[in-house]
C-alpha cells in the first residue's frame, strides 16, 4: 500500500495570523510544544512558516523586538507546499530538493497538515529518514 503525505503528516496545525506578534508566536508554540507555526492571511491562505530559530536568529539577534514584529515580516516568498495525496517518495524528494524540514500539507488549497523530520522518521524506512535528513541539511 502507498502512503501519502496524509498518512504520515501531523493534521490539525494551528496558524499564527500574519498581523500577530512573534512573541505571540513564541507563546503559541510553547503552549502546543511545537517548533514552526504556519503564518496565513486574514482569509486564512497559508503565506509562510514562522520557527522558533526564525524568531532568535531573524528577530532577537539582529536587535528586533518580537513584542513589536509580526509573523508576516519573517513571510518570504511562497512556502514550499505537498498535495495531501501525493506519495511520501514526493514528499522525501521535495523536502530534499528545497532543503526544508518540515512541509505544509494541503488539499484543495486549505492547510490540513504539517510533515516534519520527526514525522518522516515515525513512518518511513530508516535508509528513506537518513537520506531525507542529509539532503536537508546539505548546504
């Protein structure tokens, strides 16, 4: 049987509105023990992913106050994105090819789910988990 990003994503993921703070940001992620929260818009369209090391290295250490910045500030580009039905070799071969560690999951343009390292070593060979976390981290 082949799995798809829905078997092995973590669904549910809570937002953090782009016009929020990223101390409310960091607040959030302690209070649900997780490291990345998706940034969407006032119509609830995923813009970006905002992590804890975002808030330290982008924010705190360049002299921003998370109190004063947004999660919308940190937003670049479009974030790298998984169909929730595509196969978990798609979403090895994307994390690789972007060199992301953790991806939205979406279905029919809603975010459903977020896949991370952790998830991908929970659910899939330990050859796959390896190669997935060397080509992340390759610079």
């Amino acid at each position: 049987m082949v799995q798809t990003a829905r078997d092995i994503m973590t669904s549910g993921p809570e937002c953090i509105g782009q016009a929020q703070t990223l101390a409310e940001a960091a607040r959030r992620m302690r209070d649900l023990d997780v490291g990345v929260l998706p940034i969407c818009g006032a119509d609830g369209a995923l813009v970006g992913l905002v992590t804890d090391r975002d808030i330290v290295v982008r924010c705190v250490a360049d002299g921003g106050d998370p109190t004063v910045t947004t999660a919308g500030e940190l937003a670049e580009g479009g974030p790298v994105t998984i169909g929730a039905d595509d196969p978990v070799e798609d979403v090895l071969a994307t994390m690789g090819e972007y060199q992301v560690r953790r991806l939205p999951v979406m279905d029919d343009g809603r975010l459903v789910g977020i896949i991370s390292e952790a998830d991908i070593a929970r659910h899939t060979a330990g050859s796959e988990v390896g190669e997935t976390v060397e080509a992340v981290t390759n610079d």
